[in-house]
C-alpha cells in the first residue's frame, strides 16, 4: 500500500485507490459515503458490482469490528479495506 497525503493505493493485484473523490477500482471511479463512528471513519460504496468500504482507525480505537465482533484496541493506526464478493477484509498498519 502507498499512501500520500491525497491518495491511499493498494499496489499489487487490483488496482484500488482511494482519495477526495471516492474510490477507483480498476480506473472504475465511485463516490463514497462516509461515517464517523466514535474515534474511526469508514467510506462505503453498495451501488456497484463489487462493493468496497475503507475504514481508518487510530491506534488505542475502542471501536474496532470485524466481521461484527468488538476487537481489542490496536496500538496501530490502521486500515482496513472490505470488498464483497468472497467477503476480503485486508489490514494495513502503520510501522
């Protein structure tokens, strides 16, 4: 994953990008909608074939869910893509 002020890029495999205009995959744009919950915010897209969100958790988040179950706080800042389809969820944090 590269990430720059103004963009987050999953390298490798698909092509997904994510910046102030949704998210790109494979150069097939889509708006996304965001909600803050408590200390993370997550961007969704349901009107597409394949649906994505992207969620941002700072570290020590109290309010991190996977696949519905609370999860310990991380000490890492993280992200997390889910895309539908065969349900991937992938996790990058911060070194």
């Amino acid at each position: 994953m590269v990430v720059t002020p103004n963009t987050i890029q999953m390298v490798g495999g698909d092509k997904v990008v994510v910046n102030k205009d949704g998210v790109s995959y494979n150069d097939d744009l889509h708006p996304l909608t965001f909600q803050k919950t408590q200390n993370s915010l997550t961007g969704s897209l349901h009107d597409a074939q394949i649906n994505w969100s992207v969620s941002f958790y700072p570290a020590g988040s109290t309010d991190f869910v996977i696949n519905g179950e609370k999860q310990a706080p991380s000490s890492k800042n993280l992200i997390v893509f889910w895309k539908s389809g065969m349900s991937t969820i992938m996790f990058f944090e911060k070194e």
